[in-house]
C-alpha cells in the first residue's frame, strides 16, 4: 500500500512524463516543418518513450492500491529557434526529470517505501541513459558548427539512431 505522500509524488511523476511525451512531441513536429526528417523521427520515438514511462506509472500506483490521477499539462513550446537550441532544451528537460526522479527516491527512503524504490531503480537508469544520449548529440552538434553539410549527415546519423533503437 502506498502511502498518501508517495501516492502524490507518484502522480506528480506522470504529469512530469506527460509533459515530456508532450515536448518531444513538439520538437518532433517543429522538427519536420524544418526538413529534419531523421531528428523528427528520433523525437516522434521518444514522445513515445516517455508516455510509456507515464503509463507505467499509472499502473505501479493503481496496482499498489493508489490511484493514479490524470491532470492537466502545460504547454510546451512550438518553436525552439535552431536544433541546437532544441537539443539544449532536450538536455536541460533530461536533467530536470533526473532530479525529479531523485526527488521521488529520496521520498521513497525516508517513507521506508522499497518496493516503491526498487520500482523507481529503473526510472534512473533510464535517466542516466536519457542524459547521455542527449549530452552525445550536443556534442555532435558542436562538432557541426554551422555546416550544412554536417547538419544533412547528423540528420541522417539521427535517422539511423532512432531506426536501431528499440523503443
């Protein structure tokens, strides 16, 4: 049985992988008005990535006697100026949600909550793994520079990311 502080926590936790599922959507979607068909793809994957995480959420909080309650989100941006302002925002997001899931562990100790923590062990791994990705491409991008050649074959480089990776 959840307690009602970890219940909270939780449910805060699937708004904030809403909102991401939401953000990336939006960055893929900004992404294909501006022809980057493979960081389209790659952010389209990763929205839903993250509704997954949401949803698997909802079910560890209603199958551990909670209620796993839906909210309103917040908007994300529709615009993101260049992609590499758009993949600073992705690691600025990824970072965020880290420190979220941290939050969420830190509730969990001090709860005596280990199902709960063992449960959230995943969410930081795959937090680690988020962080890097993201951190990967930065450095790529900065590779580029202002290249429009670079740009074509990191948008091809990310196409083929996204067509490898199991979502």
């Amino acid at each position: 049985m959840l307690s009602q502080k970890i219940e909270e926590a939780l449910n805060g936790q699937i708004k904030i992988e809403a909102e991401s599922s939401q953000v990336y959507l939006a960055m893929a979607s900004w992404a294909e008005t501006k022809g980057l068909e493979g960081v389209a793809l790659f952010m389209y994957a990763h929205s839903d990535e993250e509704r997954m995480h949401m949803l698997k959420l909802t079910k560890f909080i209603n199958e551990r006697g909670g209620h796993a309650k839906i909210s309103s989100l917040v908007a994300p941006p529709v615009s993101f100026g260049s992609f590499k302002e758009m993949f600073q925002t992705l690691f600025d997001h990824e970072v965020m949600v880290s420190q979220k899931i941290n939050d969420l562990v830190d509730i969990t100790l001090k709860e005596k909550d280990y199902a709960t923590h063992n449960f959230l062990q995943w969410y930081v791994s795959e937090q680690i793994e988020e962080e890097a990705l993201a951190r990967n491409i930065l450095d790529k991008i900065n590779l580029i520079g202002d290249d429009k050649g670079g740009l074509y074959l990191f948008d091809n480089d990310v196409k083929m990311l996204t067509s490898n990776t199991a979502v």
